[in-house]
C-alpha cells in the first residue's frame, strides 16, 4: 500500500521547483522615479488642486484644522482623475476594524447614464463618508446597544492611493471608522485622538520655553518589523501554519540558532529577490522602507521604514505586511508574521521607535548643543520617563495577546515587566538632576539647568541595552515589546496619551510657577527632582532577562503581568478610565467594547489552535505513529518467527506504545477540557482558556513531539523544524 506523505511530496517538490526571480527591473524605472508613484501625495495635490483647495487641505493635514466640506468635491474630481490615469476601476474606503487587519469594500466609478451608456463619478460625499455594513466586524457590544450601521470618515492626513493588481486597480482611501453615535470602531480614531492630545500638551511646553513658532507636536514613529519566509510547500503542508500561524507540533531541530550564524547572514537569493520586489511595491505606495537583513533566527528577517509621524506610520506598517503577506509566495514562499511561528527559537516583535517633532522639524527628544535646547529635552525626557513609570500596565495591555504571550517573558524578548533603560550617561545626568545642583561624577561640573550643557549622548547601536522593553536610543524611545503581528495603533494611542498626561502635569506646574514671576529654568529645576524620585523605579539599565531582575523589580513593586488574562482587566480600571477619558482618547463605553473584544479575541485564538491540534493529533500523527507501530509488531513477530533474538524489538515496541497511550490520553483530555465550558464573564473564558486548555495542549505536543523522534522518517506527515528552517 501507497500513502502519499505530504512532507516527502513538499520536500519533492521544493527540490524540483524554479523560480522565476526576476520580477522587478530597478534599471528600466530608478527607484526615485517609483517612490511615491501611486500616492495622491503633496506634490500631486499641488499640481491638481487649484491652489486655495490645495492650501485648506495642506492646512487640515499639517495642523490639524478642521476640513471644510466645501472643498471635498472638488478633491473628489481631481482624485478620480489622477486614479483613472493611473488604470483605477473602483475606489474604496480602508479602515482598521478591530479585527487587527484592514478592511476594504471596493466601488466602481461608473453610473450608468439611463441611455444604455455609462459615466464616471466620484463625488465629494463619496470621498468624505462611505457606509459599509459594519454588522460583522467586532463591536464588542457597541453595536447591539445602538445601531447596527457604522460609517467610515475621510482621513486626509494619510494620503490616498493607488493599490495595482493584475486586473485593474484600485483608490484606496484611508479612513476612520466609527459607529452612528460617534464611538470608534477602529483603532485609527484613538491614535489621531491621542495624537491630538499629546500635541495640546507638547505645544504648552513649548510656549514656555519661548516657541511661537510651533503650531502642532507630532508624534513619530519608525516600526521595525520581524518576520519569517519559508518555502510555502512546507506551509501547505502545516495545518497550524495555515490556520493558526505558528506550530503547535514541532520537535527542537538538531541545528537551532545556536551557531549565531543567520543574524546580519548572507541573504538567501530567493528570499532577497522577494525582499526587492515588496521594496519596489512599498516604494510605488510612498512606504520609505529603507533597511533589510536577516534577524536572529534561522528563516527570520527583519523590514524597517524610516519614521513618519505615528499615524500614517501605522498605515504604512498595515501595508509592510500585507505586501509581504502577499508577495512572498510569488516566490514561493510564505510569509509568517506570527509573534512565536516555532518554539525554541526567536520570535517575531516590531521595535516601536517613538519620539515627539514640531511641525517645523525640531525633534524633541534631540539633545541639543545649547543650554536652551538641553533643558527642553530633559523635560520632554522626565515627561516620559514619568509616564511609563505611572502607566506601566497600561503599555503592558497595549501589547497583550494571545500570540504575544508566547513571546513575552521568554529568554529572547523583553519581559512582561515594563522599564525604562537610559544608559550610562542619560542616567548620569538624571542623578545629578535629582540631586539638585550637585556635584557631576562623570563630567566633574555642575548640572544647571538653562546653563550647563549635556555630555554628548551615544547613539550607537552597539552601546544599547538589547534587553530592555523601552529604551531610551539617542534621540527616540524604542517599545520592543509590540507583537510582530499586531497594529501599532493601539501601543502607540496609549504612548500617546500617557506622555500627554505626564506634559500636562508638568505644564501645569511651571505655568504656575511662571505667573508668580519665578524663572521657568529655576522652575524646571525644582520641579524635576520630585518628578524623578517618584519614577525612578522603573529605570533599569541592567539585562531585563536575568532573574536578578525579576526579583528586583519585585522588591520594587514594578507590576509583572505575566499573559494577556492577568493585563486585560486593567483597561477598565478606574484609573485608566480616568485617565482616557480625560484627554478624550477612548469613552467609557469604548473601553468596555476594547475590553470585551480582547477577551473574546483571546478566547476564540486559543480555542482555535486547540481544536486544530486536537485533529492534526488524531488526523495526521496518531496514524503515522499507528503504522510504524503495526511495522514493528510485524518486526517482532517476524524475528521471533525466524529463531532470532527478538528482545531490542519488544523494547522498542513497549516504548512507542507507552509514548502514544500518553499522547491519546492527553489529546483525549484536551478534547474533554475543550467541551466543558466554562462558566461566567468573558474574562472567565479566558482564564479558563490559560489556565485549562493551554497546559492541555503543552501536554499532547510533549508526546507528539516525542513520537516525531521515534517514528520512521518516510511516514512522518508534517514537515519538520529541521526542514521548514533550513530549506530553501
Ligand atoms: P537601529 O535601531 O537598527 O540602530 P536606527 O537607529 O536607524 O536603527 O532606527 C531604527 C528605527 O528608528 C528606524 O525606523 C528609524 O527611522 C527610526 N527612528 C529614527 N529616528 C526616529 C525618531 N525621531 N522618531 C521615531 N523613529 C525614529
Ligand atoms: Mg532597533
């Protein structure tokens, strides 16, 4: 009897296969002709708008000032326009429901004219409101208690675009999405919410140092993104692969990373060739992706653009990994931006690289030259240092997930605790600030505000912390823990709003301190001991890996929320409530519908991977594990037959019949947890879903894994880590 394997069929497959390569040509169209090709960008609005249009548009963008309908129509015309030149059938309106993904509905341009003809159309209305269904898309509760409808806004502050497939293409116009009452659906409105309401604070620092100038704050953001290629045979032969993105059977490869000798590695031309041709897209869609190279474990890379500000950062992180979603298998491969693709080796984040701008360019937590420059720094600096310090569990639950726990708190991300590194020479500088004017150790002088100057702060890679949740690199905070699968919004929305708090709080005071006539560097330098005393528990620039820490910042009281069950009851705490409400970033309602979201999200996500494994379990290795057990009985029986010695054979049998008792005992108690159900809120779901299920599940991939180091190769199903990781 023949079986097909589908492991020896992908492995046969992949060896025979070519490629064609070559697929984009940077000589026939230089790459500074393809940047920003399909973008409704300044420039094209310049050259289609006329030019008051042109300027109250630039307006709302770059100030934020409120759109005037009146101009929409107009935009509308000169859009569809430049879209049908550009081979656009249809338009559509893309939002970021809180399903994590994008969601789009397309329209065509034509109505028809009644004689049997047709035109095109697009009108202002069209541009600034579209009306989906919105019936489908997780409301958490916000729907049901009002309507059933919701509708998408124009967000003109990230430009519209054409997205190119093989027949035809598209306008897309990013939008915010929102239900009839006004609550959001999505998480796009929190972010340009948040950033609104860091700009209000940031610009009454700035007043007091004297800028008129400035007329809004930015936040900016460059998101380094990890993910995984493998050769997409491997792919379709992985149930778990395909319907829950990581393997949830898998036993250690041989070779891991151990060797240390895929980070900054040679690229495999295959995967550089797939690499150029999501460059070349990105470029066209005005994506500034500039760095490539391999990451830390095998088959693992790493994409990262230059930063934008946050919001149309976050958009162009959605589109970084659909386009290598969806050019990879072009090239035969599968691109898995799973937080934890395989066990035991790396997984996937994305380095949130943060900081505050002007509109006018200055960066904000740049060091200057001057004693000037330097103190507004050193408030913007304590701004956020305050902020992680008093909302550490707020950025924890900003990146909770069920696919991020896997990664969180292991030996290779920063741990579920949060912190803040500095490094050797910002902390110098904040322990002589704490001290008043005392006596520098390493600069041998005294730290004045609005007179001293600081030391030179390192910006080199190679004197960073690695370890560290959230670090202080230069000139920007780096958040490492966000998920590589996950929107930016959310981390950022609650970044944000926190710094905003920790500006208001500290505008507050030195307006205060300045009506009554005191100086405000004399102000900020009263001000700042306090404020850092009060934070500096969260300031670690030690290994965040090592179990030192985990006991330090115990005895510190520094929170630890291991998984996504223990952090997402912190979004409905007084406290956070309090604090989103107030800088109108979320309303109550929202929070409950994020929260009830993220519990259900949680739940669906393992049960799903459960009851996967519990059939590949019973579909694909008991089988297996079946037919080389029946192969050895026959050994057993055979050697006995012809006289010989048969004892290493009975040994052998006795062990693969106890491994795969074990394993049908644990899939069957996995089967059984799956059917009880539990009992209580959504959040009792999910704790019964940590606390039941996955330990369930640990058990079954023990034995399976065991079975895949005991049955024969040719009747092993599922490809392998020694293969998916290492064939290309
Ligand atoms: P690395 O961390 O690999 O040394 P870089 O320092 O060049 O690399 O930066 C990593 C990311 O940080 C890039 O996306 C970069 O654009 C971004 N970045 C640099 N400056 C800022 C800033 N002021 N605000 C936000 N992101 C920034
Ligand atoms: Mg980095």
């Amino acid at each position: 009897m023949t079986h097909t394997n589908p492991r020896l069929a992908a492995l046969r497959a992949i060896a025979s296969a070519e490629y064609q390569l070559q697929q984009v040509n940077f000589t026939e169209t230089h790459m500074k002709d393809l940047f920003g090709k399909n973008v409704f960008s300044e420039a094209v609005q310049r050259e289609r708008l006329p030019k008051p249009i042109f300027k109250a548009l630039q307006k709302t963008i770059r100030q934020g000032a409120p759109l005037d309908p009146a101009i929409a129509d107009t935009v509308a015309a000169a859009m569809k326009d430049w879209a049908i030149e550009h081979g656009a059938t249809h338009f559509t309106h893309l939002f970021q429901p809180m399903t994590g993904l994008t969601a789009e509905k397309h329209d065509s341009f034509v109505v028809p004219t009644g004689d049997g003809k047709a035109i095109l159309e697009f009108s202002g209305k069209e541009l600034v409101r579209g009306e989906p269904d919105a019936s489908s898309f997780p409301s958490g509760g916000i729907r049901a208690t009002f309507e059933a409808r919701g509708y998408t806004a124009w967000d003109p502050t990230s430009p519209a675009y054409i997205l190119e497939s093989p027949n035809g293409a598209t306008l897309v116009i990013p939008t915010a999405f929102l239900s009839w009452t006004g609550e959001a659906l999505d998480k796009k409105t929190p972010l340009l919410r948040s950033m609104e309401a860091l700009s209000n604070q940031a610009l009454r620092i700035l007043r007091l140092f004297g800028n008129t100038e400035a007329r809004r704050v930015f936040t900016t953001v460059g998101s380094e993104q990890e993910y995984f290629l493998i050769d997409k045979n491997f792919y379709y032969a992985r149930p778990d692969l395909i319907n829950a993105g990581r393997t949830l059977f898998g036993a250690p490869p041989p070779k891991g990373q151990e060797m240390e000798d895929q980070y900054f590695a040679h690229i495999h031309e295959r995967v550089l060739a797939c690499m150029a041709d999501c460059e070349a897209q990105l470029f066209k869609l005005g994506v500034p992706v500039k760095t490539r190279h391999n990451e830390v474990a095998p088959s693992q890379h790493e994409i990262a653009p230059i930063f934008e500000d946050s919001n149309l950062a976050t958009d162009h992180q959605m589109m970084i990994m659909e386009v290598l979603r969806k050019t990879a298998p072009r090239y035969g491969l599968a691109c898995l931006l799973h937080e934890k693709p395989f066990a035991g080796i790396n997984g996937s984040g994305k380095h949130n690289n943060w900081s505050m701008a002007t509109d006018t360019g200055e960066n904000l937590l740049e060091p200057g030259d001057t004693p000037h420059d330097n103190a507004q720094f050193l408030v913007f600096c304590v701004a956020v240092i305050r902020a992680v310090a008093k909302y550490p569990e707020l950025l924890r639950v900003s990146v909770a997930s069920a696919h991020n726990d896997h990664r969180l708190g292991a030996n290779e991300a920063p741990p579920a605790i949060m912190s803040v590194f500095l490094g050797d020479q910002l902390q110098d500088v904040i322990d002589q600030l704490e001290k008043g004017a005392a006596k520098s150790t390493k600069q041998g002088g005294y730290l004045e505000i609005g007179v001293s100057v600081l030391p030179k702060l390192p910006k080199h890679a190679g004197d960073r912390n690695r370890t560290s949740p959230f670090a202080f690199t230069g000139n920007k905070f780096e958040f490492r823990a966000v998920g590589s699968s996950q929107s930016i919004a959310g981390p950022n929305t609650v970044l944000n709003t926190i710094v905003a708090e920790s500006l208001d709080y500290i505008a507050t005071n030195l307006e205060k301190a300045k009506a009554q006539g005191k100086d405000i560097n004399k102000a900020i330098q009263e001000l700042l001991p306090s404020i850092i005393k009060e934070s500096k528990k969260v300031i670690y620039n030690g290994d965040n890996y090592t179990p030192e820490w985990h006991q330090e910042a115990e005895r510190r009281g520094l929170p630890n929320l291991r998984n996504t069950p223990d952090a997402l009851p912190v979004i409905l705490r007084k406290d956070t409530i309090e604090l989103l409400t107030r800088y109108r970033v979320y309303t109550e309602r929202e929070l409950q519908s994020r929260f009830a979201i993220l519990c259900e999200n949680y739940v669906k996500t393992v049960n799903i991977e459960a009851r996967l494994m519990s059939m590949m379990a019973k579909t694909m290795i008991l089988p297996a594990a079946l037919r080389y057990q029946g192969e050895v009985a026959s050994t057993v029986n055979a050697t006995k037959a012809a006289g010989a010695d048969n004892s290493a054979q009975v040994e052998l049998l006795k062990s693969l019949t106890a491994t795969l008792s074990d394993f049908q005992k644990a899939t069957a108690t996995l089967d059984r947890a799956l059917a009880h159900h539990a009992d209580g809120d959504v959040l009792a779901h999910a704790r019964y879903f940590r606390d039941t299920i996955l330990p369930a599940m640990a058990e079954v991939r023990t034995f399976g894994d065991k079975l895949e180091t005991m049955v024969a190769d040719d009747l092993w199903p599922l490809p392998t880590y020694r293969e998916m990781l290492f064939i290309k």
